[in-house]
C-alpha cells in the first residue's frame, strides 16, 4: 500500500516534538492532509500516531 510523498528522519527531544507537532498542526488541513510520525521508546518499541487524515488502515503483519 502506497503511503507516503516526503519521509523526514531525526531525533528530537521531547520537547523538540511538542513544538514540531504543533507547527504542523497549525498548518495542515487535518479534513485532507495526513502526517505519520513514530516514536520509539527503545529499539524493540515503537508507536505509530496521526495527525490529520488517517488514510489507509494498517495492521501489524510481517
């Protein structure tokens, strides 16, 4: 399944997150725009969230 049209990868802190977040909130049209960001806990954990759009349903396969 198709998903993405611009990948960005960094660490950022916390904080640093919050302030990104909240950037491309007030920015997006959260009626058509989709963002996908991942945070990882460890290298074993991650947790998938959306901002806006959630356009195609996933599940965890492998």
């Amino acid at each position: 399944m198709w998903i993405q049209n611009s990948v960005f990868e960094g660490e950022v802190t916390n904080s640093q997150l919050s302030v990104i977040i909240k950037g491309v909130k007030d920015i997006i049209n959260s009626e058509y725009d989709s963002i996908i960001y991942y945070t990882f806990d460890s290298q074993k954990y991650t947790a998938r969230n959306v901002l806006g759009v959630e356009r195609n349903e996933t599940d965890s396969f492998i």
